[in-house]
C-alpha cells in the first residue's frame, strides 16, 4: 500500500508538471453517488454525504492546482422527481454542508467566494437563509469561486432568460439591437460573475452532460472528460487526470 501511494504521488506530481494549460472554470457533474452506497450495501444517505465529503475536499485541489471558479451540479431540477425520502434527505444534508461551510477555515483563509445558481423559488426557505448567509459572508471573496447549481435546469434558464430580455424590451428598457451574448449572459446570472466553462467532468462514467450549463459551456466548446470513479471514489489524481484532458485539447 506504501509502494503504491507513494509510486501515485510521483505519478501525480509529473502529470501536474506536464500541465501547460489550467481551465478557468471547471464544472463537475457529481454522478455516482447512489451507486456507490448500493456497492457498499447501504442506503442513498451514506452515498450522498460520502459524495459532499469529496465536494469539500475539492475546495483544496482548487488552490493546489490553480482552478479560480469550480461549479458543481448539486442538484437539478429534475431531481424533484426522486423518492421524497431521498429529496429530504438530501435538503438536510445541504442545510447541514452550507452550515459547516460558514465556519469552515478554508472558505476565509482561501478567499472562497461561494454562490448557488437556480431556481431559488424552488429551494426550501431553511436551505435558502443558509445559501444567502454564506453568499453574504463570502461576498467580498475574490481569489477563488465556488458555484452550486441547486434546483437548477439548463434550458429552463434560458427559457427563463429569454422570457426576461423580451419583458424588458417590451417595456423599452433595451433596444433588439442590444441584445448580445454578454448581455443574455449578465440576465441568466444577475448576481454571479461566472466565465465560460473550459472543462465538464463527470464521474461514474455516463456519458452525458445532463443539461448542465449548456450557454457557458456548449457556447464555449468546453472540454469534456467522462471518468470511471463514482463521485465519493473520485480523487486528486482523477482531477488532474481530467486537467490533462483539457490540456491536450488547448495543445491540439
């Protein structure tokens, strides 16, 4: 075991020296979870806080490898239509993560910025007075960015997006001619500055972006790396492994 660990960190260290290019933002889908806790014969409760332990441990990896804004697809809209128990569930467990990140040392001596984007009308109002305390806390934050995407669906905020823009220029506030990418950009995220996605990783394998970001990140032509570890399994040397991927891509 000492061999290995040993031998994976040098294997870490030179992959991380090979790096040329280092993504801006990078947005996680954090798929796995549920199949992890059945591997281990337990419920989805195990599996979830054992996957918002690894969410933590990326708040480090973050300033390690130079990563300015991570996203993270917590939970989606189309999430709502799991088991109620499963829902709750998860709502107590957010309540309780948000609550630990208002005293966690890291978010203050890192300068993590901390925002959640979706749809807030959705989200309990427990959970939401969490999201907005520590949004207010870490306002001021400016050396890395931490996003959540809770209650959150790509195509409904542009939808919902579009819906905005048109009221607005009905109502004479902005002219068509006005109507730009960084504008439909400054309405889908009023409160969070977020840069294009460079680079999409998902775990467990499925090979698919679920609807995530598709105006940040299919507008950019974000890298994308599909990785075999269920999100609880991911580790340092995934996250760099899923680097390279995008490294190779800006060398091509």
């Amino acid at each position: 075991m000492i061999l290995r660990t040993f031998a994976e960190n040098l294997y870490v260290h030179r992959l991380v020296r090979q790096l040329t290019h280092i993504p801006t933002h990078v947005a996680i889908i954090q798929d796995g979870n549920r199949r992890y806790a059945k591997s281990h014969g337990q419920d989805t409760e195990y599996g979830h806080r054992a996957g918002a332990e690894t969410t933590l441990r990326v708040l480090d990896w973050m300033g390690e490898l130079g990563i300015v804004h991570t996203t993270f697809y917590a939970f989606s809209t189309e999430n709502f239509k799991r088991p109620k128990e499963e829902v709750d569930e998860l709502l107590e467990l957010f309540i309780e993560k948000f609550s630990d990140m208002m005293v966690d040392k890291r978010i203050y001596d890192k300068e993590i910025n901390v925002t959640v984007i979706g749809d807030r009308s959705r989200i309990d109002k427990r959970l939401l007075d969490k999201i907005e305390a520590i949004e207010e806390r870490t306002k001021d934050h400016k050396k890395f960015f931490v996003h959540f995407a809770l209650a959150y669906g790509g195509r409904n905020e542009i939808v919902d997006t579009t819906k905005c823009i048109v009221s607005k220029v009905r109502a004479g506030e902005i002219s068509p001619d006005s109507i730009t990418p960084d504008l439909v950009a400054s309405r889908m995220y009023p409160t969070v500055k977020m840069p294009p996605v460079d680079l999409i990783i998902r775990t467990a394998n499925d090979k698919r972006t679920s609807n995530f970001l598709p105006w940040l990140a299919n507008g950019n032509e974000a890298a994308v790396c599909f990785c075999a570890p269920t999100w609880p399994e991911f580790r340092y040397v995934d996250m760099v492994r899923a680097l390279r991927t995008y490294d190779e891509r800006m060398k091509a």
